[in-house]
C-alpha cells in the first residue's frame, strides 16, 4: 500500500447551516455544528477512514482546540504531525451553508500561516506527497511549500497538489503555477482552473481541459453535478457523478481527492479512481460537515 503524506491546513470548522437567505445586519436563525476541517486534514481524514497509511503535517496554536484536532486525527486512523505554534491560534474557518447546500466560507488561518520548512522535511516520510495549495496563498509559508515539492521530486516521491480556491488562487497565481511544476497530479475544479490559465469565462470546457493537459502529467477537473474528468496528454476520461440529496458541499473536493488517489495508487486506472473519489464525494455532500466524522470528537 501508498504511505500518503498530505501537507497544508487544518482548521477547526463552525458550520452554520440556513435554511433561508441570509439576513444582513439582523439575525438569520442557523444551526451550528462543530467539526475537524481544513481542506489537508480533510482528506486526510478520508484516507484514514478508508484504511489508508496517512500522515498529516500541518500547525496549530498552543490551545485547548489543538488537543480537540489531535483526538480527531486519532478518531479518523490519521498520524498527526501537527508543529505547534505558541505565538498563534488553531485555524479556525466559519461556514455558511445554505439551502442549496452551497457553502460560503470565513477562513481565520490562524497557525497555519507559520507552518515551517523545517518541520515539514523532517516528517515527509512516504510514497506520496498531497498538498492543499492554501500553504501558498500564505506569504510565510509559499516559498517553502514550493521547495518541498522540488525536494519529493528529487527523492522519487509521486506529488500531487488540490488548487483550493479560486478567489485566493487568482491572486496568488504565479505561486500556484511555480508549484504546479514540480506535481505529478493537479486537482482542481472548473473555476479554480479557469484562475490557474487566466482562462476567460466563455473559454469552452474541451478547450480548457486541452490547456489543462499542459500543466502536470495528470490532472482531475472536478465538475459537482456533471461529475469528474481525468485528463492526461493522451486522452481526457470522463465519469457521472452520483445522484444523491445534497446537504452541504464542504469538503466535497476534499474528498474526491482521497478516494481518486486511494484508488489511483498502484494501478493508475482513471476511470476506477473517478468512481472511488465520486463516490466519497457523494458521501460527504449528504450531511453536514466535511469529514468522516461529523463532530469534532466523540466519546
């Protein structure tokens, strides 16, 4: 089996679910559910849960949430490697779900802006090396994210890299292109994509998918409703998505990325690891919250 290594954030989620439009300086009713986020720790959350040999290398703060995220990663069979930033607190990320399951997020990056160079090269232990681009939207942390992806190159390690975000990426997209050079995988759904080219809206989806194929030697589009594609220079493999009720979207991405690169490693079948991510995909969008696990911790 792939010993998975997945770098980037963990964040401590406040869901706040509605069932009407959001009323702006007045009081919208909502109910909160508390939960392990952070799109790095989300999947490896799912990986974990899947059986998979996983370890997490992320930051917290010195505070009572960081022991909630320790007892969550042992909850989900996730190795914590978790450098602990006594200056600053555990990321915390509000979400806004609403009635359409579309989710809104309010991210506080909190320890996450200081994970080190350091600390990660010493824990980079494994097969496979999974980073959430949202280490490069950070300015303390992008250069060394980018030199520890050259770094697994030059041992042999197998990378791959999820965009995140698109209003982020566009901002920091010299950053996310830098890295992308040193990915065997790209995740990304269709308008982080369309941020990562500079690709106008109106640029037809094969024609993105062709510009996409430029970029790493694999890349999966992920497509919500229309499901997922699978495009490498060769060919592009498209795959449905399930029809399920959808309750909350978060952590949906998250997810395909767990189950496709579960799957993908040692066989290397698209169409297998589109329905494996799918599949989990599907499952997290049918209640709220982003991992395996509802809450936070359990007893």
């Amino acid at each position: 089996m792939t010993d998975f290594i997945v770098v980037g954030d963990v964040m401590v989620d406040l869901l706040a679910t509605i069932d009407q439009p959001l009323q702006f300086a007045s009081d919208t009713p909502t109910v909160i559910t508390r939960s392990l986020g952070g799109s790095a720790a989300n999947t490896a959350a799912w990986l974990g849960a899947a059986g998979h040999s996983v370890r997490l290398i992320a930051a917290t703060g010195d505070d009572p949430d960081r022991a909630e995220v320790l007892l969550g990663c042992a909850n989900l069979n996730v190795d914590p490697y978790l450098e602990c930033i006594g200056t600053a607190r555990t990321g915390t990320c509000i979400v806004i779900i609403d009635h359409n399951g579309e989710r809104t997020m309010l991210p506080d990056t909190g320890a996450n802006a200081s994970l080190s160079f350091e600390w990660c090269l010493t824990h980079i232990v494994g097969d496979h090396l999974h980073l959430s681009a949202y280490p490069l939207f950070q300015a303390g942390t992008a250069s060394s994210m980018i030199s520890l992806l050259e770094r697994c190159k030059e041992q042999g390690k197998t990378t791959s890299i999820d965009l995140a975000s698109a209003a982020p990426l566009q901002m920091h997209q010299a950053t996310v292109l830098k890295a992308c050079e040193s990915v065997d995988i790209i995740f990304t759904n269709e308008l982080e994509a369309r941020a990562l080219l500079s690709a106008p809206p109106d640029l037809p989806l094969e024609a993105l998918m062709s510009a996409l194929s430029k970029q790493a030697p694999l890349t999966v589009l992920k497509c919500g409703p229309q499901g997922a594609w699978a495009i490498t220079h060769q060919e592009h493999t498209h795959r449905p998505a399930l029809t399920v009720p959808v309750i909350d979207t978060t952590g949906a991405g998250d997810a395909l990325a767990a189950g496709f690169l579960g799957e993908w490693f040692p066989n290397q079948q698209c169409t297998k690891a589109l329905d494996a991510g799918i599949r989990l995909a599907s499952e997290v969008v049918q209640r709220v919250g982003a991992g395996p696990l509802t809450v936070l911790a359990e007893d």
